[in-house]
C-alpha cells in the first residue's frame, strides 16, 4: 500500500462508528462501499507530476526560504499529513453528534448525486460532459436554490439597491473595526442615556467619583446624564465598564449598556455619496440610525480587560462593493481610525429533499469556499506584497476545517434544527450566526483600504454569484473525490494547505510551491496548464537559490504559472 493510502487508512481507523469525522483527533471507523470508492490511487500525488519536473522531496533540497530554517530532505517521500490544532472538546462533541453523517447514508447519497451512467466516466479520470449549471438544473430539478432579486436606485438616491422579488431588501454587512479614541466614542451613548445603564452597580472610578462628588449620594450619580461627562471621560467610563463583563464574553461580545447614537455630526471634505445620498462638502448632521447598528462589541476577550478597540457593524441592501465604500467614506466623515474591512454577503439556504441534494450543495459550497480562500490569498500577495501568515485570526485555513465545515452544512441543510459551526479565515464561511434563521454567508476579512477600489467590483461579483446560487456543482465528479472514503475530506484536500512537513514557520505560501497542483479540480484534465504551473515552482526555486526576495518569487510564481488568473476567474472575479 502507497505512502498516502496507509496514512490516510491509519487516520480513518478509530474508536466512533459511523461518524464522518475526518480530523486524526476524533477519527472515525469509515467503511468504504468498494462499488462506490473504488482501489485508491496506486500513486502518492507528488508521483502524478508531469516526469520531466522534480518532485516536491527533490524541490525542496533547493529550497531556502532567507530568515527561515533550510527546509529539511525527507529523503524520498514527503509526510503529508499537517499539524492540526486541538480544535477543543465542545467543537469534537458537537461534530460527532451531527444527524445524517453516517458512512453507508452518505456513500448513498453521493452515488445518486453522481449518477449511475456517469459514474464509470468520472472514476476513470475524465471530466465529465455536464458543466455545474447542467448538473443543478439535473439534480436540483424543481428545486429553488436562490430567490429572485433586482436593483433599483431609491429617489433621490445616486447608488443602487438590491431587492428580492417580494420586496424584501438583500442586505449586506460592514464590521468596523476600531480604536476606542474621542473620535469613536463621539458615536456612542448609553442605552437610556444615563450613566447607569452602562454602569449597573459597577462603582464610578475614583478620578470621575471626585469630579462627580456636587452630585449628592453616589447612586444619584448613576443617573447623570451621558452628555453630561467629557468625551475623555466617557472613553474612560467604558473602559471601566467593560472589565466587569469579562466573565459573559463567550455568550455575548456586546458590550452591555452601550449603543451607537441615532444622530451624529460628520465632516465632508469633498462632495461624497454618503449612505446613498450626494453629500456636499462641510460639516452635516445626519440620521444614521438605518444603516448603522445599535449594538457596540468587543473585537477580542483581551479587549474586556484593557479596552482598546470596539467593532461597530453597518447594515444596508446597497450593493456589497457599494456597502464597503459606504464604510471607508463614512469612516473618514467620521473622523475614524479604519485600516481595513469586513465585509459579510448573506444569501439563504435552500430548502433541500433528498440527501443527494444536500451533498452536493454542501460539498460544491465546500470547493467555491476553497477557490475563494485560494483567491484571497493570491490577491494579497500580488495586489498586496502579503504574506498568509500562520496567526490565530489569520492563518490560512487547513483542510480539517473546511471538511468540518461544510459536514455542519450538509446536516443544517437536511434539519434547519442542527448545529452550526463557522470558519474565520481570510474569506470567513459563516453559519447559524445571523439574526435571521437558514441564512449563510461569505466574510471578506482583508478588504484594505490601499486595494478598496479594486476590492468593490470583486465585492459586487461574489455577491451576485452567490445570490444566484452559481456554485461549482460538477466538483461531485471529479476523479479524486471517489478515491477517498470521506467525500468531505476528499474535496477539501485538494486545498493547497496541506503540507504539513517541512517546516513553514509563519510564511504558509510557501506550501504553493510544493502543493500537487495537478490534481486541483481547476486543472487536472488540462496537461498544459499542469506543466505550466510545474515549470514556474521550478524557477520560483531558482529565483529563490539566488536570494530573490520572496514577495517577488511568489508574485512572479502565481502570474507566470497561471494560477492568480485562473482561481481569481474561478472566484468569478477578474484578475486586476
């Protein structure tokens, strides 16, 4: 048995039967259906490159990375399966209590996802003739998979609005992440505009107290008015509140007590179409009660005991690209500290019948999450200079947690009822978080202000194509997905996140050059995209031996490789 098969059959054995768990640390006893999955490949992936390239294990004797460890020679074949993190025991339980996961329930529903006439086609390595839409229109028949919707401009108005058919607006979301200075605390109030709703029975810090002291008895104190105290000392009332609602941060990141105003006062530099509407230049007093959200959050549990940052959320049905200018310009109006954007498009799920259909939309939900992930990153090395560096927030997704994900999805879709998970990666795959039921949405984590413009039309198309629900369904046919017993895992390997060995340190693209990308679903019926691809890991470890910079080796990699153009189109974006 090849390298890859026993790794992967020593992963799958374990002590829970009939569970879909796919991580090493909550392994599960699979039986694979033999008619279904098929002998798995006699040939470790690295083995499937063209024969004229190196193979990773030789690629990386030439390969070394300034300020990092010479990237060991494992002497033949390279250890393949990652580092995963302990995802905790309340992720692992809820995950295996999942309903619908079980091995034969969901090898049955993929061999009726697949169909018996195209079955034999797919597992001998050819693509099949049905593209994505074909195959919805086939398996989805009579099936809703998105609403209708328009866009219309409001009167008096500049920018569009999107609406469904029935009337009801298509919002989009803006979290703003920002300094708790004067400028952002001239946004905010207390719920009932007095001190005490913010303070409950907190006592008043001794440098206020004293201020304070012609006030009378200090409970008296709790009902001065807000407006009564300096900006100066609202940021330091807040921040004294805060401390003592530690303890509630896992429930709720809200900061209790306090709210964003319904009126605020801002400074136009130059005309500037804020919230729909022209705004000439100079200094308005504006409602922003309908698009700014009342609730103030903590960006991280840090934040509760030493207050720095808060995250305020902007909420419209402008068009996402449109919501996000909406941010920067009001930030700027605003007087805010803003360096970057989150920017959350929603669309509903749909309403499924049969097991078939919930795999394949899970698992086609699953490979559009990867191809925008993939997308992300490459943007932000080219457009950008970024690096995916390895931190809690910001590591590039591995590919445990898409499988994980998208086995939370494809039960939520068979019982509205079942438990949610969401990732947070640099596009952030959200369920079960939104205050409307059956609602799944895409978080644009790293829309900076440097590439906002670019950001906006990308914006705009990944939102259109997920309302109209355009996902890569014929993902269901691709070869690799029945050489494997879990089709979850299986989809979510061909993530380029996945070697796990040698080491990377913080500088996670560095797995581009080593990663099979001949068997990506993008490209592995296409021979001359393949040697292209080979041909440029080949001079990026040149340009590398001849201590090139690495933001230009990766730059020059993904352009000459072709895969910048190639993930950005299949994101549905253009490549800028």
């Amino acid at each position: 048995m090849p390298l890859l098969s026993s790794l992967l059959t020593l992963t799958l054995i374990g002590a829970v039967p009939n569970a879909w768990c796919s991580r090493p640390d909550a392994p599960a006893v699979l039986e694979p259906t033999a008619a279904l999955i098929g002998e798995p490949s006699a040939l470790h992936p690295a083995q499937l490159l063209p024969p004229e390239t190196l193979p990773p294990w030789q690629m990386t004797r030439a390969l070394v990375v300034p300020g990092l460890p010479a990237f060991p020679d494992p002497g033949g074949e390279i250890e393949t399966l990652p580092d995963t993190p302990d995802p905790g025991a309340d992720f692992l339980e809820r995950l295996n209590n999942l309903p619908h996961l079980d091995s034969p329930r969901v090898a049955a529903a993929l061999a009726e996802a697949i169909g018996p006439k195209i079955f034999e086609r797919a597992r001998g390595g050819a693509r099949t003739p049905e593209s994505a839409q074909e195959l919805a229109r086939r398996l989805f028949d009579g099936v809703a998979l998105s609403r209708p919707f328009e866009a219309r401009v409001s009167p008096g108005e500049r920018v569009e609005r999107l609406w469904h058919a029935d009337g009801s607006p298509v919002d989009s979301a803006v979290e703003l992440e920002i300094p708790l200075d004067l400028a952002s605390v001239r946004l905010l109030t207390t719920v009932d505009g007095t001190i005490g709703s913010l303070l409950e029975t907190t006592p008043l810090p001794d440098s206020i107290s004293l201020r304070l002291s012609g006030f009378g008895d200090p409970i008296q104190n709790l009902e001065l008015p807000w407006d009564a105290l300096t900006a100066e000392e609202q940021r330091a009332l807040i921040v004294h509140a805060a401390a003592r609602q530690d303890a509630n941060f896992e429930n709720s990141r809200r900061i209790e007590g306090l709210r964003t105003r319904k009126n605020i006062t801002i400074s136009i530099a130059q005309p500037t179409i804020l919230f729909g509407v022209l705004r000439q230049t100079g200094v308005h007093q504006i409602d922003v009660s309908r698009i700014l959200e009342s609730h103030v959050e903590f960006v991280a549990h840090s934040d509760t005991r030493n207050l720095k940052h808060i995250e305020l959320h902007l909420r419209s049905n402008f068009r996402a690209g449109q919501m996000s200018e909406e941010a920067w310009n009001f930030a700027d109006a605003a007087g805010l500290t803003l360096n970057h954007l989150h920017v959350h498009v929603v669309r509903p799920l749909p309403s499924l019948a049969s097991d078939a259909q919930a795999l394949a939309y899970a698992l086609a939900a699953m490979e559009r999450q990867r191809r925008l992930e993939t997308a992300a990153h490459m943007f932000g090395i080219v457009q950008e200079g970024a690096s995916i560096v390895d931190t809690p927030s910001f590591s590039a997704m591995d590919r445990y947690e898409l499988a994980d994900w998208s086995k939370f999805l494809f039960s939520a879709l068979l019982d509205p009822t079942s438990p949610t998970e969401s990732i947070k990666k640099w596009v952030g795959a959200r369920l079960g978080i939104y205050d409307a039921p059956n609602l799944i949405g895409d978080e644009f984590r790293t829309v900076h202000r440097g590439v906002r413009r670019k950001m906006r039309e990308m914006l705009d198309r990944a939102q259109e194509n997920a309302l109209r629900a355009l996902l890569p369904f014929d993902i269901i046919h691709w070869p690799l997905l029945l050489q494997e017993t879990d089709p979850f895992l299986a989809v979510a390997g061909a993530y380029y996140n996945y070697i796990g060995s040698p080491p990377f340190g913080e500088r996670q693209e560095l797995r581009m050059l080593l990663h099979d990308w001949s068997q990506d679903p993008l490209l592995f019926d296409n021979p001359t995209a393949q040697q292209k691809v080979a041909s440029a890991q080949r001079r990026a470890r040149e340009e590398f031996q001849r201590g090139s910079p690495l933001v230009r080796v990766m730059t020059m990699f993904l352009i000459q490789s072709g895969l910048y153009d190639t993930f950005m189109r299949a994101g549905g974006f253009k490549a800028p």
